[in-house]
C-alpha cells in the first residue's frame, strides 16, 4: 500500500499522498493542500524543506557525502571519463558510444561561430568589469543573435539550442577573460578537443604557438566533470524557474549565472583564495581566524565550509584536494596558501563549533589553488566554475521543459499593513 501523510488543522484531518524516489527519498505531495483546506500553504524560506521537482539527474546524500549523476559515482566519472562524455550523459541520460559522442562534438564544433557585431557589445564593458557580469550579459545577447533558440518546443528544437550554447558558450569565457587582458580575441581551433580548445581560447598569445600541457587539460577535464551538476542548488533553480516561464535556454542560463556569482554560491571559490591570500599576508595565523569565523558579532565566514545539502564530507572536495597535491607537485609549483587552507580545514575538523554544526570543506575550498596552479586569474574562478555548471543546467532545463512542468510560482504569507486610504501629501 502507497503511504500517505495525514494533517490536522482546525480540528479537520487531511491525508497527502506520499512520493518515493528510487533511492528512498520521501516527500509528502502537497499540490492540493491549499484547494484541501481551504488556504493553507507551507511556508519554507530558503527551501530547506521543499522539493521543488522530480529529477532523474543527479542524487546526492548529503550525510553520507554520496553524489552520482545518473546513477554514476563522481569519483568513478571524475577519474574516466571527459567532460563533454559527462556533458551527454547529464543531458540525454546515458554514456555516449564513441560514434554518438563524435556526432555531438561535430555538431557542437558547427556551432561554435560567435556573430561579430557581439564583440561590439564586449568593447562597451570596461575592462575592470567582473567576468561573471560580462558572461551573464553575453549570454542573454546571444538571444538576439539567435531568436530561433527561443521558442523551443520539439526535441530537435532543443537539441539545436543545447548544442549552439555548449558552442557559443566557451568562447564567451574566453573572450572575457581576454578582453580584461587586452588580447585579441579568438574563435578556437576545432581540431582539439572541446578541453584542451577551452585552454587555447583563453591562453593563446597572438606572438606564440599554443602547445595544450596534458597535465593542466587532465586537471581541467576533471574540475569541469565535479562542477557538472549538483541537483537543485541556488543557479539551478533559478534556471528551472526562468525556463518554467518559457523564456527560453540562454536567457534561462544568463540567470543561473546570476545566481552562481554570490558568494554564497559559486563565488565563493573566488572568495576562499582572497580569504586564504589575507590571512598569509597578514602573518598566516589560521588561529586568529578560526575564532573570528566562530564570533557571531564578526561578519567573516570561513569561506569555503559548510553546505546546505553536505552534512559530512562533500565528496567533490576529497577529489580536489588531492587533485591539488597532485597537479601541484606535477606542475612544479608551490603555493603558500595550500598549506594554509590545510591548516584550516585541520583546526575546523577538530573544533566543536564547525564539528557540531557539521561544516566541512565544500567544492570551492581548493578548487580556487588548482585554478591559480593552472594560471587561471582570480576573478575568472566563478566563470570556470559556470563552465563546468552549464551542462548541469541544461540538462534541468530540458528535463523541466520535457517534463511539461508548470510555471514555477511560489506563494508567500503576507506580514504587511491591512487596507489603508491613501493619504494625500498635504497631510503626510
Ligand atoms: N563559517 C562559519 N560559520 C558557518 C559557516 C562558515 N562558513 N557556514 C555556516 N556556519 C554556521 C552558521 O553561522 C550557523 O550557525 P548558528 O547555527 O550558530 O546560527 C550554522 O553554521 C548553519 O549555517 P547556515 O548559514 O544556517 O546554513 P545554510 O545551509 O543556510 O548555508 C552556506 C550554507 C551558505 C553554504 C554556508 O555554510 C556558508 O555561508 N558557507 C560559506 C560560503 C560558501 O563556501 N559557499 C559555497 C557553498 S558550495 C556552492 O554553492 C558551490
């Protein structure tokens, strides 16, 4: 027999079906809560309660510190497979045979043209303009470009979309990232693959050859697949919900985009290197800043700790840290603020206060010291990790948009003032 959930309120009983994912996860379905009862809703600021959707992309668990996109384990994934075999998977539901993984990178590869007249719209951004502000913006005037990826509603219309943004898309990272260096800016070179053309797009010097080091695309192809997907984070649900209006995938993608540049979100790989460089120049005493992250009268956060979803390790952060040893040491380079982050992340495992509220390091913690070993300049760290997300975030929106979900439209409880006549400005 299916289990249901019953409610009583103002003296009445009311029964709720109750829903069971493949992994165990139960939810009460609420959809006919407020017709039931004649008003009553939930209320769950944050969602920390609410599942907004049924997904068949990606579960994790956050005690157990599990992650699998589509049923495959992210420690399996992140060791074999490419970012764009991970890209397929995510987005159509099963690996790629080589022949259907070739047939996706060629369509992508005729894709990848960028219309000129955009370059006109990067040059009216100054060059001290934060990378994420610029890709957002980008990628909504793609739009114009390409009024045709916006009414989507068969699969082939879909699947011509999804490919131009996993084309067009790279080269807007690059070319942000080129515009605040001065450099020209570049189309790619389809003989490579689709990482190792990302790696030449933003570092090709105009006076050079650009040889791609097996070393650095192996420890992007890796950082690309962890970012991949993470179910319905901040940036993905605001892309579930832009795409719910029908506003079609780039202009639903500029606004995950949007979500994932706060701190709290993707920018906080960002913030963890600027937190860790402050605490090396002043003086490296990891201490001092422990107890002012525990201090509630002071702002500072440790940056790159807790989650809302991980109350144990998060699984992505094992992989990073010691993808970090390992690319470091094979890349010759030594960074003081890898020790530092380990001396934080030591004195946080045994203090009370980050143990008690289960906060461990997130995916951002040592992301930011691989992407600086590799060259990566700081403020492009959320963009990488945007580039790494948007496979993860086409594939919601397809799965949302296939799934005929309605417009996602929460409701609120008013805590306002009660009707009142409008007071004319003489007597305010
Ligand atoms: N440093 C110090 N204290 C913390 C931290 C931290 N990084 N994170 C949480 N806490 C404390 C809170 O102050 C709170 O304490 P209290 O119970 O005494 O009030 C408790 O732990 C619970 O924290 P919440 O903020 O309620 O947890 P929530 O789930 O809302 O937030 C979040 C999760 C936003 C990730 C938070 O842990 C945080 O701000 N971390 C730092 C920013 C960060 O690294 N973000 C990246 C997340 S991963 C990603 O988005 C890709």
């Amino acid at each position: 027999m299916s289990k249901t959930a019953i409610l009583e309120f103002d003296g009445k009983k009311y029964e709720f079906p109750v829903t069971e994912g493949t992994e165990g996860e139960v939810a009460v379905k609420i959809d006919k809560l407020r017709g039931e009862t004649g008003g009553l809703i939930t209320l769950d600021p944050g969602y920390k309660n609410t599942g907004s959707c049924e997904s068949a992309i990606t579960f994790l668990d956050g005690e157990k510190g599990i992650l699998r996109y589509r049923g495959y384990t992210i420690e399996e994934l992140a060791e074999k497979a490419s970012f764009l075999e991970v890209a397929y998977l995510l987005i159509f539901g099963e690996l790629p045979t080589q022949e259907k993984l070739d047939r996706f990178y060629k369509d992508i590869k005729g894709q990848s043209h960028v219309d000129e007249e955009m370059k006109k719209i990067l040059d009216g951004f100054p060059k001290s303009a934060h990378p994420m502000g610029v890709l957002s913006s980008l990628t909504n005037a793609l739009i114009a470009f390409n009024p045709s990826s916006v009414n989507v509603d068969s699969e082939e219309d879909m699947y011509k979309a999804i490919v131009k943004l996993l084309a067009k898309f790279p080269v807007l990272v690059a070319w942000t990232l080129r515009k605040r260096q001065g450099q020209p800016l570049d189309y790619g070179d389809g003989s490579l693959g689709y990482v190792e053309n990302i790696l030449k797009m933003m570092f090709k010097q105009p006076h050079e050859t650009y040889e791609v080091d097996p070393v650095v695309a192996a420890a992007l192809n890796k950082l690309l697949i962890l970012h991949a997907d993470h179910e319905q984070n901040c940036s993905t649900s605001t892309v579930r919900m832009v795409g719910s209006s029908h506003a079609g995938l780039f202009a639903s993608i500029s606004a995950g985009i949007s979500a994932l540049w706060g701190p709290l979100h993707g920018g906080a790989n960002q913030a963890v290197i600027e937190m860790l460089e402050g605490i090396k120049n002043d003086g490296g005493d990891t201490h001092k800043y422990m107890e002012k992250a525990k201090d509630k009268n002071d702002p500072f956060r440790l940056m790159g700790f807790g989650h809302r979803v991980y109350k144990n390790f998060d699984p992505r952060a094992r992989i990073i840290k010691k993808a970090a040893d390992d690319v470091l040491g094979k890349l010759g380079v030594e960074d003081p603020v890898l020790d530092i982050a380990k001396g934080l992340e030591k004195e946080a495992l045994e203090d009370s206060y980050f143990v008690d509220r289960k906060l461990y390091p997130n995916v951002d913690f040592y992301s930011g010291i691989i992407y600086r070993a590799l060259g990566i300049p700081t403020e492009m760290f959320t963009v990488m990790f945007a580039l790494g997300r948007l496979p993860g975030w086409i594939s919601q929106w397809r799965e949302m948009r296939l799934r005929k979900e309605p417009i996602g439209r929460p409701r609120q409880v008013y805590i306002g003032e009660n009707q009142r006549a409008y007071v004319p400005m003489d007597q305010r």
